[in-house]
C-alpha cells in the first residue's frame, strides 16, 4: 500500500453525497443506463448458480443393469422377456420397488428360479439403467454413476462449488477494493467464462469437480463488484429500489432455468447455454462507458487524476458542465485541487485493517451472522417441502417464488420501517416459523406445515437479502468489497450446510434445524447491536464506519440544571480556515480565466489627461 491509514485518516474528506454527486448530476441518464446494465450480470450469475441443482439431481427411480453373467448357463436371456429379465435378476424390495445397488447371482447349475432357491445377492457390475430426471436426461449423476457407493460425491460436489465462491469472495473482495470495481468485474467475467466453456469438456467426475470450484469462484468476483458498483452509483432515495430490481433478475433466472433444462436436454448443453451470456458480458470490456470505474471508490482511494477524469465523464454524460460555470460558490474540481492536491499516492486497504476498528467489525460479525442463518435455515424448509409433495417442481418453484415475494416485500416495507427493523421483523419471523415446525409437525395439519414452511422461506429469504444490502450500505467504501466479501463468504457457508447433512444420509437433520432455530432467537439481539443506514450517505473512509453507529434506544432529555444567567451566547459567525482556504482556492482559478467577463485588464488607450496635468490640478486645488 502506498500510504499508511493514519494519513488516511488525516487528511481532509469531500461529502461524495451533499458535494460531489449533485455537482455531477446526481442520478442521472448516464448513472441509470450504467446501473441497467449491472442488472444483466447478475441474471447470468444466477443461472450458474441455480444450474448446479439441475446437475446433482439424483433421478426418481434407478436400478442396477440386468447381467447375463449372473444368470445359469443354461439360460439364455434372448428367450426373456424383459420384465422377466428384471424379476430373475433384480431384487425387488417391499415398499420401494427395484432394488438400486444389488443384483441377484444364481448357481452354475441351477434350474429352479423360484423365491425359494439360493442365490445371493452382489453389487451392479454392468451400471445404472436411470429413468429420465427433472429437466434434463443425463447429469453429472448420471454420467458418472454416482449411485450406491459412490452417492457421497454427489454432496462432495456441492460443497466444492460452495467452498469456490466463498474463496472468491474472500480473495476476490479484497482485490475489489484494490484493482477497483471494473477491473476486478473484468477478471471474473473472462476467467468464469473460459472455465464454464471448460466445464463442457470435463471428462470425468475429479475434472468436473475442480472446474465448477473454480468457476464458482469467478461467479463470485462477477456478482460482488457489480453489486458494490450498482450501489455506489445511487443516490440514497434510490439505492434500494435498483437492489431489489437486481433481484428481480435472479428471480427470472431461475424460473426460466427448468425451461431452458428440458429443452437443452444434457448437461453440457445446458452448461454451454448458462456459459453464453457470460461471454456477452465481455463486450463490457470493449465498452468502457457501459460499466465504468466507481468515481466513489477512485476520490476515497486518493486517485484525484482518474477521480477528476470519471468525475467529469459523469457529468458531461449527465449534461451538466462543471468547469463551465462562471459565478460557482466552490467549484468542484477547485476543491479537490486544494484539498488533495495533484502529488497524492493512491492509498488502498485491506480487511486486515478490521482489526484497529470497533464499530465496522461489529457490524460486519453481525451480519455475517444474520446472512449465514438466512442461507442455512432454508434447508430445513424445503425439506418440509419434500415432505408435502415428492415432485421436485413443486419445491423448486415454490422457493423461486418465495424469493420474489421476499424482493417486493423489501422493495415496499423496508424504506418506510428502516432497513434494522425490517432485518429485525424477518429474523423473528424466521426463528418463530422454524421452532414451530420443530415443535408442531407431528401435531399439525399438512397444510399448516406448508403454510409455515412457505412464510418460513419468505422470512428467510428477506433476511438473507436485506443482510448484504445492508452490509454494503453501512460499510465504508475503502474496505467495501474486502468486508462484503466476507459478509457473503458467512451466506455461502450456510448453503455449504445442507449438504453436509446430505453428505451424512441426513443423520444431523434435527440437530441442523435446532442450531439455525437457535440461532435465529439469539440474532434479534445481535440485530439491535446495528446502525440505521435509511436515507443516510455511504461511508466512504474508515472513520466515517466507525461513525456510523446504532441509534441510542431512548432520546436524550435537555439538561435541566443549565443556568441561564450564565449561559453565553454563540458566537453570530465561525472562522473555518478550510472554508478559507477552498474560497481563496476557487477564487484564485476563476480569476485566472481570461474568459471571464469581470477580469480587470490593463486600458488600452492613454488616459485623456497626461502626469503633468494631474499635478496641475492638484496644486490648484
């Protein structure tokens, strides 16, 4: 790094919100049609995301491939029919059909195949026969046989492609915050994109693994710096409704996702289809203007060249010309020349640089922890699910339509009632819902159970939502992408969790839904530990985090002992030597333009009485 923070933490600051954003036209033309186009992003994210549900998906009903090895010698499977090839080879079990991992083995000489006879029982030798899954007919699962004995590779999968994007946002956020939001979104596009055309070319199930880790871990730099740059471009009114039409688009992702397996059919179809729109997006790097540098994060950062330069591109896009004012009271740019100075190094941090705060790390601990139960505890939802109804659809799309209704329920609650106290609705709605399903299931209506495993998703899903706004709204801009990252690294290990239960035959399912129910009650209190982040301006330095703290519970009362006789009045005006200075500054810079119609200019004719006759005049005055 190039400076230390203590000069950081020194050296003057511009109010990017009251100062610098209206001078350069607020939210502008050119800040909407930047903002749509960090939409896009997060639709093709999110169908790498959801696809992965598609590609571990375990058909309904499989059996083991007939083998004529295992027959007598004297039978020959031609003059079988193929149900009778099936009863003679497969063993049938009561209550669930076909056998999936044996298959019967008959003496040499026998010639009775009866229930009666010996046989014995052994593993498949000739593969799988699958029954076509939801979506699409050939998987991962499929492909490789992941049955039987081989089941665990299947939630194995899962937590690498988990563990990849919490890598990504760990590393990838903190290279945010020094690389910048375009050259780190630059990064992840091109690199997810070559691994996703990869992936199409796997050719065994270890290849298969490694590449989805790595390409999640791009998917996550991807969505990361396109969600702290939507962000940074906003005015206050306006940040949560552009954050919930960014969920709008991961919704329709995955709706359409179903649609897109049954026609793509085979899984590196469907991979090359999800890889598509990320090869579009690197159009991005051609187009410089479609997704810029945040001006933000360059003016905190300490890059006054390239903060001036974006600054001015904004605001010709925006049609305001800022240099072209005559009378400003202070000019933008002057201020900056002043206060800055063109001979600054750039000056980055890291989320090493949590531990000298107090404020910023609380915060990010706790919604951290809010995040990680609203991903973890929706597992033990959509196993209630299952539960009501075994079709896989009616689960998937029931969670797809529980994150839209979280979306328009943020989206219309949480500008009115606060952003904490909506977090705090959400995890007391989540934590009720989940003890009662603990605690009632045996004693309820099915439709109850459906009914609070439905408002359980909801809940849940808002309080996973409104945790990373929150989380980027109240951290500062110097360390935003380092502290989301780790924000968003808590959410991925909650959804790592359900398949570590699947991982153990779900063994700890009850001990999964009571920890997250726990956990659920102890984040009320954790939630009141937070500030209120409504209609208040990002911070951008690590003093203006630790600034932002919690409302105080109860409003101060005056001072009643103040005497009046004694009280002394304030003073009518306040000399401010940086106000000072920045008039003196501004004032320098307009007076040096020789365009300006108050410049005062030598005359260019000789004055209409000479030296000699001014005297004369003032010896007869």
């Amino acid at each position: 790094m190039a400076a230390g923070p203590s000069t950081s933490r020194s050296r003057p600051q511009i109010d990017y919100e009251a100062t610098v954003l209206p001078r350069t036209g607020g939210y502008g033309r050119y800040n909407r049609a930047v903002v749509v186009f960090s939409w896009f992003p997060n639709f093709a994210v999110m169908l790498n995301l959801f696809s992965d549900v598609f590609y571990t998906l375990i058909p309904d009903a499989f059996h083991c491939k007939p083998d004529p090895q295992l027959l007598p010698g004297g039978v020959l499977p031609s003059n079988l029919t193929r149900q009778r090839t099936l009863n003679l080879t497969v063993p049938w079990l009561n209550g669930t059909g076909l056998s999936r991992c044996e298959l019967f083995k008959y003496a040499p000489n026998a010639s009775d195949f009866s229930e009666h006879v010996a046989r014995d029982r052994v593993p498949c030798t000739e593969g799988w026969e699958y029954a076509h899954g939801a979506g699409l007919q050939s998987n991962y699962v499929t492909e490789w046989n992941l049955v039987c004995h081989d089941y665990w590779k299947i939630p194995l999968q899962r937590i690498c492609f988990m563990t990849g994007w919490i890598l990504g946002y760990v590393f990838l956020g903190t290279l945010c915050d020094w690389l910048g939001r375009r050259r780190c979104f630059l990064l992840s596009v091109s690199l997810s994109s070559l691994f996703g055309v990869a992936v199409c070319l796997s050719d065994s199930a270890v290849v298969f693994l490694l590449l989805r880790l790595s390409q999640g871990a791009m998917l996550a730099g991807v969505f990361l710096s396109t969600y702290i740059a939507r962000l940074e471009l906003c005015d206050p009114p306006h940040r949560l409704v552009v954050t919930t039409i960014s969920g709008f688009f991961a919704v329709f992702a995955e709706l359409i996702l179903p649609g897109i397996a049954v026609l793509c059919r085979h899984w590196p179809v469907l991979q090359a289809v999800n890889t598509l729109p990320l090869l579009l997006l690197l159009s991005y790097w051609c187009c410089a203007s479609v997704f810029p540098e945040s001006p933000r994060w360059l003016l905190a950062t300490n890059q006054i060249p390239l903060a001036k330069k974006s600054l001015r591109e904004f605001s010709t896009r925006n049609k305001v010309y800022v240099e072209e004012e005559i009378y400003p009271g202070e000019m933008l740019l002057s201020e900056m020349a002043s206060l800055y100075g063109e001979e600054r190094r750039p000056c980055y941090f890291s989320i090493l640089e949590l531990r000298r705060t107090r404020v910023i790390w609380k915060n990010c601990l706790v919604l951290s922890f809010t995040l990680f139960i609203g991903t973890g505890i929706q597992y033990c939802f959509s196993r209630n699910l299952h539960t009501y109804s075994s079709n896989f659809y009616f689960s998937y799309f029931v969670r797809a339509i529980a994150g839209a209704f979280a979306c328009v329920f943020i989206c219309f609650s949480v500008d009115r009632l606060g952003r904490r106290g909506m977090l705090l609705l959400s995890a007391i709605t989540t934590g009720l819902s989940s003890l009662l399903l603990l605690a009632l299931t045996q004693y309820l209506h099915g439709g109850l159970v459906l009914l609070l495993s439905i408002v359980g998703l909801l809940s849940s899903q808002a309080l996973a939502l409104l945790s990373v706004f929150f989380a980027c709204e109240v951290m500062p801009t110097v360390i935003r992408g380092g502290c989301l990252g780790l924000v968003l690294a808590a959410g991925a290990v909650g959804m790592a969790a359900s398949s570590l239960m699947e991982l153990q035959n779900n063994g700890g399912y009850f001990l999964h839904n009571v920890v997250f129910a726990s956990f659920a009650v102890l984040s009320v209190l954790c939630i009141m530990l937070l500030p209120e982040s409504k209609r208040k301006p990002l911070p951008d330095s690590l003093k203006e985090g630790e600034n932002h703290r919690r409302p105080p519970l109860f409003l101060s009362r005056p001072i009643r002992d103040s005497l009046p006789l004694l009280s002394t009045r304030p003073a009518l005006s306040e000399y401010n030597p940086e106000n000072y200075s920045l008039l003196v500054s501004a004032t320098r810079k307009m007076l040096s333009k020789e365009n300006l119609p108050y410049r005062i200019a030598s005359p260019a004719h000789p004055p209409l009485l000479s030296d000699g006759g001014m005297q004369g005049r003032e010896d007869e005055s």
